[in-house]
C-alpha cells in the first residue's frame, strides 16, 4: 500500500481538471472509481441529502450499484450511512450486519467493513461518502484523514455541479410555466414583461392570464419568498392550484382562501407567497381583486394621471389559515389601463418603496399595452442590472371603436360550434352587447354554422367563416360557406324560424359558389327602442 504522503499527492488526481467538463452523473461515476483506487477498497458509494424528506438518496456506487438501482433511501439518524450524516462526523463499522446497518444490500454483498464520512458544505450536510471491503480491515485514522480530505474535495464539486443543474432546471421551469404567448381576448390589450435577477438564481415570480368559463378573464401575479429551484417549483405548484381554484369560483377572495388552506395542509410549513387575483367580468367593465401580501397595481385613466389602486390587503398565502379574505371591486372605464407587478420592479436598497411606486405611477399612462409596458421598464430598470426577478403585466381596455371585427375560419365539423361560441361571447361583450343580445346572437350564429356543418359540405367537409363586426347601433354577424345544399335542405324552415325570432334581420344568398347567411341584431334594447 502506498505511504500517507503518496497518498495525499494522489488526492489532486481524485479532482482535477480533466473532470471540469463532465456533468454530475458522469462525474460521480468517475470520482467514485478514483476514490476506490486511492483507497484500495471493495466499494465506494454516495448519498445525497434530500432535504425536505430528511433521508439520504443513493446517487452513486461502485461494487454495489444495486444501492441505487433498488433507490435506497436511508433516513437521518438510522443506520450507518444515516448516523453519519447526524452526527457530522467518520463512523468506522468493523462489523457489518443487521445490527449495525439499515441497509441489507451491504450485508447480503458481502461487506464485512465500512468506513463513512459526512459531505459537507459551509458546515451543512449535503451527503455522505461511504467506502467498504468484502475482507475484514481494520481502518486507520490516516484512512479517515484520507477519506474526508477526498470528501471535502468532492462536496466542493458535487454542491458547484448540482447549484449549476439546480439554477438551470429552475430557470427552464420558471420559463415553462410563464404564458408562451398571451390569450387574444377582444375588447383588452395586453403585454408582459418577465426579466430574471442577474445575480443570485431565479426565484418564484410569476403572471398568468386565463379565460374563464364565465367569458370573463382571470389575472394572476405573485412571488415566492425565496429563490432558487425550491422557489420556482413552489411557484409551479401555487399557479397549477390557482388555475384549478380559480376555474370553479367567481370570487378571487374565496380561491385565495382554499389555495391558503391547502398550503397549510399539504405544503412545507415555512412556504409563503405573496399573490394577486383579478377576475374581470365578461364586460371588462369591473373587475374584482384580492391580495394576498402583494403590493397594488397601478390603474390609468384615459383622462388622468395613474394612481395606485386602494385595495384590501390581507396576509401571504403560507401565513394564516383563519383569515377571512376580501376583495375589492374597481372599475375600469373604456380606455383605462391597469399595471400589475413584483417587487423586484418597485425595490431597491436605501430607497423607500413610496419612491419605487411613484416613479411606477409616472411611468404608468393610458396608451397602449405594449408601449406601456416598455416605456415601464425603460424609466424603472434601464441599463441596471435587477437584484431580483421582475414579472410586469400590463391589461388596457380598449376605447369601443379601436375594437377590430371578429373573424374566424373554421373546419365544418361539429367541433368547431364550440369555438365559435367560445370566440363570440368575449366579443360580444367587448362591444358592449346587452346580455340577451350575446344570448340571440349565439343562437343565430350558432343555428346558422350548424347548417354549413350539416348540410354545405358532405362528408368531404369544408371549410366555414364568420365575421362579425359593429355597424352601431347593431352588431353584423355573416357566415359563409363555399359548399353546394342539397335543394331539400334550402328553406330548413325550423332554423329560419328561430334565428328570425332571435334577431332583427337574417337575409340568405345562395350561388354556385356557396351560400352567405347576413344576420343583424341591435346592441341592447334600450339603444334600439
């Protein structure tokens, strides 16, 4: 056996340069295989910490990869390899058999002697390293010198590795669970910004943007205290549960209150996020917002400066259980803007944070989203680096004559009645369509396009259009097809009769290139009467 100081010279070849490229996985392997020759032993393994289940995780062996494949896991505490990472110090078992070791795997191989040390980061357990024999040998304390000079080196790489892995999963998280694009909703404009911290990993920021069953629009901003992977997959939980909350309420108070409650119950103890929720009617007149812990957004007038919203604010999801949440209501005239935002926008050391908002409130008008929204993180963030991740997201109502017409070119098949209805109930109520105007119209439309499915094409199909547009004080809805009826199907008597019943005019042209369905009807009675 080579003497002590060979040995220590031997260590620089444990880690050297040539590992700098491999990843973690590979690199264990290699490191594993180095060890074993160094220290002339049977097997070598490593556990890592998982420490929210407070167990080791066999992540590495050699001469008995059985430990990870089979997944063992070893709790705090118990067994060898757990007695190791408790105490934080070498433990040398001469004897290895059920009385000693939680593991039977190294029993069953044959191990007769092990020899563990903790791995150890700023004083922290990240895992253990632990080497056996198949032949009785008794360890020496240049062995335990040798082993934990070799785990010391190999933490330092393991704990570089796994920040590196974890800031890159983190960030590929975060960026997935962010909306790729924005929903098109008529009557809204919309832009977002998300910018992440250039120091310090990515956190638990977000925005979501969803539309509701109702035809209203769901809004959602927060953070998670905290940073790192551990943040970003928190943050993927709360939006995911958010979303399933949000779909079955119509009050953002009482969403907020079951995704509090089932963080108390089920998440870790210490969690906690500040979070916002918006529902906006189907109109986007109104809107009903509750917080939790999150700073209020900014709201401009078409007409005046911008000004930060008064709205109830009650505590972090994470903190209490036994809070009655509020909501606040808020209107949101024709050509009003509304900014929501994370802290990283508004904070910054030794400025108080009344300064953050106001500069937000001067940067905040009533043009359009996209400018807005630029123009925000022009005068807020500019060339400066931020300390801290930054979501933005900036909703405008749009005046009622910058609102386009609808239109939509659709397979005829009767899976595409359902967009239809899904595209016009948001459009109609852009515009302004009183409630039993949406309801007509939907009807009208909706006989009208199931026609062209049942009767224009065959079972070849085809292609549909709709268009709707605001010619005041009605709304024109014209659906065409390029499809040839069957002659018995031209009158259809009972669909006339119930789309003449529901609107004001319905008028059919039919040619040998298709047939064209022209329906109007008023905007609410009361323009009409």
């Amino acid at each position: 056996m080579p003497g002590v100081d060979e040995r220590l010279r031997r260590i620089e070849w444990v880690t050297d340069a040539a590992l700098a490229h491999l990843g973690v996985e590979d690199l264990l392997a290699e490191l594993l295989e180095r060890v074993q020759a160094l220290l002339e032993v049977d097997t070598v393994a490593v556990l890592l910490l998982d420490a929210s289940a407070e167990q080791l995780v066999a992540t590495a062996a050699r001469g008995i990869e059985a430990e990870v494949r089979q997944g063992v896991q070893i709790p705090l505490g118990r067994g060898f390899a757990g007695r190791v990472a408790a105490e934080k110090k070498p433990v040398i078992l001469p004897q290895v058999d059920h009385t000693t070791v939680l593991n039977p795997i190294l029993w069953e191989h044959g191990i007769r002697s092990l020899l563990g040390v903790p791995l150890l980061t700023g004083g922290s357990v990240i895992g253990v390293l632990h080497v056996g024999t198949l032949g009785t040998r008794q360890f020496t304390a240049d062995d335990v010198r040798l082993l934990e000079i070799v785990a010391d080196r190999v933490a330092s790489v393991i704990q570089a590795r796994q920040a590196q892995a974890q800031r890159t999963a983190a960030g590929l998280l975060q960026r997935s669970l962010l909306p790729t694009r924005l929903p098109v909703v008529p009557g809204l404009e919309m832009a977002a910004r998300y910018v992440p911290a250039e120091r310090g990993g990515v956190g638990g920021d977000w925005y979501d943007v969803f539309v509701l069953p109702s035809g209203g629009l769901c809004v959602v901003v927060g953070d998670v205290v905290g940073r790192g992977f551990a943040a970003a997959e928190e943050m993927g939980r709360l939006r995911s549960t958010l979303r399933a909350h949000a779909f079955f309420s119509n009050d953002p108070a009482e969403a907020l209150m079951r995704l509090n409650e089932q963080v108390q119950h089920f998440d870790r103890p210490r969690m906690m996020a500040t979070v916002q929720l918006a529902m906006w009617e189907p109109s986007f007149g109104r809107l009903r917002l509750s917080s939790a812990g999150h700073l209020p957004p900014v709201l401009a007038f078409a007409d005046r400066h911008a000004s930060i919203v008064d709205v109830l604010n009650d505590p972090p999801v994470g903190v209490s259980s036994g809070v009655r949440r509020r909501s606040t209501t808020i209107n949101v005239p024709e050509g009003a803007l509304l900014c929501f935002y994370t802290d990283g926008l508004v904070e910054r050391r030794a400025i108080p944070l009344d300064d953050g908002l106001q500069r937000l409130c001067g940067a905040v008008g009533a043009g359009p989203a996209e400018s807005v929204c630029s123009r925000i993180m022009r005068q807020l963030i500019g060339d400066e680096p931020p300390a801290d991740d930054i979501a933005v997201l900036v909703l405008r109502r749009q005046q009622l004559t910058e609102i386009g017409p609808l239109e939509l070119a659709l397979p005829a098949q009767p899976w595409s009645l359902k967009d239809v209805r899904d595209s016009l109930r948001p459009w109609l109520s852009a515009v302004g369509a009183g409630p039993r105007a949406v309801a007509d119209l939907l009807i009208a439309v909706g006989e009208a396009c199931t026609n062209v499915v049942e009767h224009a094409y065959g079972p070849e199909g085809g292609i549909m259009t709709v268009r709707l547009e605001l010619e005041l004080p009605d709304v024109v809805a014209t659906i065409e097809d390029l499809g040839r009826w069957q002659s018995q199907h031209e009158g259809r008597g009972r669909g006339m009769l119930v789309m003449r019943r529901c609107v004001d005019d319905v008028r059919i042209s039919r040619s040998s290139t298709g047939t064209t369905v022209v329906i109007r009807r008023c905007l609410a009675e009361e323009i009409c009467r």
